[in-house]
C-alpha cells in the first residue's frame, strides 16, 4: 500500500510507514490497502479509526 500512494504521489510521513509496517491486523491491512486507491492523502486511510470521525 506505500508503494500505491507512491505511485499516487501521496506523500508518506514516516508516522504513516511506521503505522503500517508494524500493523498485524490482516482485516485493518485490507482496508487500508483498498483505500489506499482513492484517498487524497495518507491520512484518509486512517480516518473511520481516528476518534471523532
């Protein structure tokens, strides 16, 4: 998925790589990958699991 948002050319902030390099949640992974296809930035891929949102 950092590699789609490269291609994309949304940037990754090095909080945003740690996040998902380090992530185990395979159902979490999955959706942050399909989102990775349509969000403008790297923090939408996060957004329903941010509080408030």
């Amino acid at each position: 998925m950092l590699r789609v948002l490269e291609k994309r050319g949304i940037a990754s902030p090095p909080e945003t790589r740690d996040r998902i390099t380090h992530c185990t949640d395979l159902d979490a992974l999955d959706r942050w990958f399909d989102r990775a296809f349509t969000v403008s930035t790297a923090d939408e891929l996060f957004a329903e699991e941010e509080p408030g949102w």
